[in-house]
C-alpha cells in the first residue's frame, strides 16, 4: 500500500454539513487523512436492509480497507435529514433523534459483522440557525 488513511467517513450530502464535518474532523486529528463518501441518508438504507445502499456501502469500505488500510468507519447522521423525512417525519425531536441512533447502531453491527478489526464510529449532528447563521454541533454517539 503506498498511501493510506485513517478511516472512511460517511456522511449526507446536504450541503449544509459540508464545512462543519470538515472542520469536525480536522478538529479530531483526521485532517487530510479519510475517505469521504457522501450519501442521502447516510447508513439508513444500510440499517433498513436495503440491498442495494447496503452493497454500495459496504463495498466502498472494502475498497478504502484496500487501497488505504483502513483503521476505521465514522457514520455521521444528522437531524432534519431529507431522506427521513426531515424534521416533520417524527413526533418529535426526541423521537427523531432515537431513530437516527437505532439505525447508526443497526449499521454499525452490519459493518463490524463483516470488518470485526475496524473500529466504527457513530456521530450524530444538529443545525441550530442563531442571528442569521448557522451552528451546527456534533454528538458522539456510544
């Protein structure tokens, strides 16, 4: 392997995470140093069994495993999600937030369940629009 990285990041391709993941993940020591693979929805098609997101998914991991040995996976979810509906799919944000969580630990076991040696992180973000921008902040989910 000539070149490697640290891990392969999964993200939403809402343009309005893009910067914040970015610094996020400078901010944690990865900068220059991921994958990325932005999709709608994150892992949710992962989490709800769907065959075809779950193959694009977990082949983009073996491919980075691959090329770029790899040492772990950060799924980062986010709140008022398109693909779930956004915030108005839920009851509430509790209720919003607990399914986000569910599926980020449903695709955390179908990855670990065929990359048990890579370490998977679970990241949920939240956008909170104060004086005319944006705040977006980042909950490590356990």
């Amino acid at each position: 392997m000539s070149h490697t990285c640290q891990a392969i990041v999964f993200n939403c391709m809402d343009f309005r995470f893009h910067s914040a993941v970015r610094d996020f993940l400078v901010s944690n020591g990865l900068k220059d140093n991921y994958d990325l693979v932005s999709l709608a929805g994150v892992t949710k098609g992962l989490a709800d069994n769907d065959p075809t997101s779950s193959e694009i998914i977990l082949k983009q991991i073996e491919i980075s495993q691959k090329l770029h040995g790899i040492k772990g996976v950060i799924l980062i979810h986010h709140m008022d999600c398109g693909a779930y509906g956004g915030h108005k799919a839920f009851e509430n944000l509790q209720s919003e937030h607990d399914k986000q969580t569910h599926d980020l630990t449903q695709a955390k076991k179908i990855i670990r369940g065929k990359f048990p040696r890579l370490e998977v992180k679970k990241i949920i973000a939240r956008i909170e629009e104060k004086d005319g921008g944006s705040l977006i902040d980042f909950e490590a989910i356990d």
